[in-house]
C-alpha cells in the first residue's frame, strides 16, 4: 500500500525542523529536493528513486557479495546483497539506505575509498563512528520523525502495520520507535 504525503501534512505552520529536533539535515536537504524533482511522493519513502533518478547512483544486487552492501563512489555504484534483498525488502531498502547515507555524509565530504558494509554494520543504532553516521541517516530517510509521529497515531502503534506502511524490517521499526520516546514500557 502506498499512500500519498509531503511535508504539506505537517501541521499548519510548522516545519521538520519543529517536530525533528535531532534531525540530519542532509537528510531533510535529501527528502526536500526529491519533493521538489517529484510531484507525488509516496510512502514508502521511494529510496530506489532517491538513489536512481535523484542523486545519479547505479544500484545492483550481487548474489556473490560477501558483504550486505557496497559503495564505490569513483563509480557512483552501489551494490548490494542479492541474496539478503530477496529474504526481504526492508533489509535491502535499509542498506540501500544505508549506503545512501556514506555517498551524502562521507563522500561528498571527501571520503573517496570503497566502503564494504557488513550485517553487523548495518541497522538503527548499530556500527562505530561512520557506519552509525549511515545508519542515522538510513533510519530518519526511511522512517522521517514527523512521518512516522503521524502514522503511529492513525495505526495506533500496530508495528506491523508500520513496518509495512514504511517498508522497513519490524526490528528496524521497534527501534526507531524506542528512539523517538514513541514506545511504551509494556511494549518494549
Ligand atoms: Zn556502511
């Protein structure tokens, strides 16, 4: 199910930037110019068409990597499991995601060098400095705070549903939603 939505949803007045105290603002930066490339954005956040059609990347799957997933920005090329992206969509638009975020906040800071990214590196709150910089990023691209606050609400906190709605893993949800103060005790 995709549903229509922009940052016109937001209460009347307000920005991300009034809801999203901790957010990246290369993220916002990322959301807000494919708003304006693209005339009806859609949840799932389309990360494919991010990467694709917005920031020029190639993206392919590899049965053969040993890795979850792989930058090589000289060649604006991303690769990525093959074998984990048919186990599941959200684990692969995560590491997409994910890899998104190394091109965004290292490369175009001057990181040039291949990044190999492995499992463990990968998910809301996991790896050390830089794969947690991705990671942070991954998680506000594909679950934005105000997005998220919203549609918790109208599903009333059903994980399932919204890891659905927002196509990511159900662990990468539950996280995200513990970070964000949005999980009662009794559900953690
Ligand atoms: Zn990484």
């Amino acid at each position: 199910m995709t549903r229509n939505w922009s940052y016109e949803d937001l209460p009347r007045g307000s920005t991300i930037r009034d809801v999203a105290e901790s957010v990246d603002p290369r993220v916002e930066a990322l959301l807000q110019r494919y708003f304006e490339h693209f005339a009806s954005p859609v949840l799932p956040v389309p990360v494919d068409s991010i990467a694709v059609d917005l920031l020029g990347l190639t993206v392919d799957e590899n049965d053969e990597l040993d890795v979850s997933g792989m930058l090589v920005p000289s060649e604006h090329q991303i690769w990525l499991n093959g074998r984990e992206a048919r186990q599941s969509s959200g684990r692969r638009r995560f590491t997409l995601a994910h890899e998104l975020g190394h091109w965004i906040c290292q490369y175009e800071q001057g990181h040039v060098e291949p990044r190999y990214c492995r499992a463990d590196e990968i998910g809301v709150g996991a790896g050390r400095k830089l794969e947690r910089e991705a990671n942070t990023f991954a998680a506000q691209l594909l679950m934005p705070e105000p997005l998220l606050r919203r549609e918790a609400v109208e599903l009333k906190l059903n994980l399932h549903a919204l890891a659905r709605r927002f196509e990511v893993s159900l662990p990468a949800m539950k996280v995200r939603l513990q970070q964000l103060s949005l999980l009662p005790a009794y559900m953690q």
